[in-house]
C-alpha cells in the first residue's frame, strides 16, 4: 500500500495547488455532515440539561417524600406564601365560592 503524505489522508486527493472546483454533491454532503454534527452537539448539551434537570427533581421528589406535612396520600402541603399572603388568597377563595352558591 502506498505511503499516503498528510495531504492525502485528508481526504483531498488534489494535488497541491490544484484549482479544481469540489463536485456539489461533496459540498453539499460535507454540509450535511457539519449540520448533523452541529446538531448532535446541540442535542447532547440539551439531554445533559435535562439529566441535570431529572437529578434536580428527583432529589426534591426525595425532600417532598421525607416531609412531615404530606399527606397520606403523598400529596405535599406545600406553605411558602407569606401568612398575610396566604389569608388574603384564601378569603379571595372564600368569596368566590359564597358568590357562586348563591
């Protein structure tokens, strides 16, 4: 097999100083390849997002699951609201339904 110079394994088979234009089906197949790999990277960093993202939430499942105030059904009371805050939301409540019923 012939000893191949670091020109040839580049896959450009022209010789050096050679003007020959590149065919359009291997410029658009080498656009082709750098839109896939473009792709593939954006792809990849999105699923490494979302692993970070599942970690995140499992971990919280974890907290919300060891907490004295879920229920027996394993639904969370989850209070964040400032007392004031969470009064006022609830007499809001409260008077939608009295308006409602009657």
């Amino acid at each position: 097999m012939p000893d191949l110079s670091d020109e040839d394994a580049s896959g450009d088979d022209a010789p050096a100083g050679d003007d020959r234009e590149v065919p359009p089906a291997l410029e658009d197949l080498r656009d082709a390849v750098g839109r896939a790999t473009r792709q593939i990277e954006r792809l990849s960093e999105e699923n490494a997002r979302l692993e970070d993202e599942n970690e995140r939430l499992r971990e919280r499942v974890d907290e919300l699951e060891a907490d004295p105030a879920a229920g027996r059904d394993g639904t969370a009371v989850l209070l964040d609201d400032e007392p004031e805050d969470l009064r006022a939301r609830i007499d809001r409540f409260i008077d939608a339904i009295d308006a409602h019923l009657e």
